[in-house]
C-alpha cells in the first residue's frame, strides 16, 4: 500500500516541476528552538500543510534525533521505511519520501527504530544537505530536535529560510537568545583563523562576566581584528534568522518579537527578522489527541490565516503588500 502510494505520487511529479508550474529550486526551510515543545513539530507541519494549500509541492523530514513526531502531528502512523535507511546507505532520501493524503505534501519519516542512542556525525549532515535540496519539490521543511546542537547549526547555516521558534515563557526566550549566540559564533568559526576565534570567544566570556548591562559591539570587536572576516558577520544580517513567537496569548505576546528583534540588534549587532506570531489555541492539541491536524479540520480560522499570511510574507511579499 505505502510503495503503491510511493509510486504513484513520484509519477504524479515532474522532476522539480510543481503543480504550480514552475521549474523552480528547492527551498530548505529549517525550524529550530531553544528550547524544547515550543511548536518546532506543530509549526514545521502547519507551515508544510499551508504551503501544499498554495499549490507547492513540499516534503517535511523529520530529523528530530529525541524521537519522531511529524507522522502524529500529520495524523499519520509511522513508517518503517525512515531516514535511518538514509544514513545507513540502504536508500536514498527520494526513496524515503512518503506521501500523504493531502495532495503534494509528503514526508520523511523520523528515527523511530534505532533503538540505540543516536547522533549525527559532521559527515552525514554534509551528506544530507545536498540530497535534500535534489529532492523533487518546492519546499523542503525540516524539524528539528531542541537546542543548538552542533548538527542544527549546521542544518540551519544551510537553510534558505531559517525559523526560530519561542513561546512567551521566560525559559523559552533566554534559550533562544543562547541558541541565536550560538548560531552567530559556529558562523564565524568557519571564518576565523582558530586563534582569532579562540580569542573571541574568551573576550565574550569576560565581558558577560563582568556586565549584563552593557552591549558587547560585534560591530567594532571585529572591525579590529585580525583573522575573523568581518564582512561575513555583516553578511548574518542579510540572510536573517526568522523568529516566531508561538502559543501568544495577549497583546504583550504579540509585541515580544520586536522586543527580542531589538535586543539583538543592540546586543548583538545582528539583525534578525520578527515574522510572526501564532496564536494559542486548545485546537492545536486537541486535534494532535485525534489524529487531524488542526489545519485541516479547521481551514477557516485566525490560526489558518496566521500561517497562510507567515508563508506568503516569505514567498509571495507582493502579492500581500497589495492585499494589505
Ligand atoms: N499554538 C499552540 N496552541 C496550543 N498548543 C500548541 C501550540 N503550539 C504547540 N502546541 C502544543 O504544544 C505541544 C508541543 O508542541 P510541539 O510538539 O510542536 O513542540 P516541539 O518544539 O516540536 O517539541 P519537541 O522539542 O519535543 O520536538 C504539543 O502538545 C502541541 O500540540
Ligand atoms: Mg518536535
């Protein structure tokens, strides 16, 4: 049933052509967090289900090493055919894409019988990132585990879109500052000598031990060194970190992005972009409990519009500059 599913859906895909007609690239879109059970699993999902509504085909891969759950938030069962057959050598990742009821949205299917304890090497991320990006369609979404694991930094330099998710909890937001710190210093790993970074790295130390107060200026820490490529710091802004904020409850919720968005600018120097917020709302587990996600049973509400405005702000800016 699930190779005749397989096949059929390959064969209703040209390569790299979407129902939308286009013969465009594939779009690595990453979602990570601070923190854990933010929404990773419920945003990658959504923002997968609303996509697939536009009219672009999309494959979701599950890379959550602490255990597997698109498949449930998609009210799916899981598949024995999974990414371990990928890193293990057995198939390719095409192979492992599965589809889903809803039309040009697939999957691929999370570790879920390792049984043993998991990790990716450096290696086997440097594999995956050009395998998903031949993958046949528009978007390729991955969720991610929780926390800024080597790996995760790795996915999300990689990313055309990178998304970072928090929810209003005191907890949520000070991981996700760590994760946005440590997101910045594995970028300029790659573009420092070792002693320029090593040397950095302590100076960052000192400065957060001796104040909280004061901002420590990236801007002109690096302009005046010597073995770290300012340039490519500068270039971080360019490609900005999306952050949302979910499960907002008040007015207060909404205005935390701006709030985070500033810190990292003046904290930071780093310009990250606020691209929304999601509302609570009881019908997001609720749904999980039956099995139907609840962009699907529920298409016409605030939450829907939420995401359908989220994606088209990313692919579509014009066309909601003019609605707007
Ligand atoms: N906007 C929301 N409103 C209400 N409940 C939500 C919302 N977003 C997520 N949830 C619920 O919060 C819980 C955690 O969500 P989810 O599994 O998506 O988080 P996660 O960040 O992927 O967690 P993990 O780090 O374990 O992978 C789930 O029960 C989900 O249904
Ligand atoms: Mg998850």
């Amino acid at each position: 049933m699930e190779k005749d599913l397989q096949k059929a859906y390959l064969e209703s895909l040209d390569f790299k052509t979407s129902s939308t007609g286009k013969n465009a690239d594939t779009k690595l879109w990453v979602v990570a967090s601070g923190k854990g059970g933010v929404g990773k699993t419920f945003v990658s999902s959504s923002l997968g289900i609303t996509l697939s509504k536009l009219g672009h085909s999309v494959v979701i891969i599950d890379l959550d090493l602490s255990g597997a759950n698109i498949h449930t938030s998609l009210g799916l069962a899981p598949s024995h055919l999974n990414v371990r057959h990928f890193f293990e050598g057995v198939k390719g990742l095409q192979e492992l894409v599965i589809p889903t009821p809803h039309p040009r949205l697939s999957y691929v299917q999370g570790f879920w019988d390792s049984w043993t304890p998991t990790d990716f090497s450096y290696s086997q991320i440097q594999n995956l990132i050009p395998e998903m990006k031949k993958l046949r369609a528009d978007y390729v979404i991955v969720d991610l585990g929780a926390g800024a694991l080597e790996a995760h930094l790795d996915l999300f330099k990689a990313a055309d879109e990178k998304f970072l998710i928090t929810t209003p909890e005191p907890t949520s937001i000070e991981k996700t500052y760590r994760f946005i710190e440590a997101y910045m210093c594995h970028s300029l790993r790659e573009n420092s000598t070792p002693d320029a970074y090593g040397n950095m790295i302590s100076t960052l130390r000192n400065h957060r031990q001796r104040t909280l107060e004061k901002p420590f200026s990236f801007r002109s820490y690096l302009k005046e060194q010597t073995g770290i490529n300012y340039d490519f710091f500068e270039a971080l802004s360019s490609a900005p970190v999306r952050l949302i904020v979910n499960s907002a409850r008040s007015q207060s919720n909404y205005d935390l992005g701006h709030s985070m968005k500033s810190v990292c600018n003046k904290y930071y120097d780093l310009g990250i972009d606020y691209l929304s917020s999601i509302d609570f709302d009881n019908a997001v587990w609720q749904s999980v409990r039956v099995r139907e996600h609840v962009l699907l049973s529920q298409p016409f509400t605030p939450l829907a519009g939420q995401f359908l405005t989220t994606c088209k702000q990313l692919i579509d800016p014009e066309e909601l500059r003019a609605v707007v």
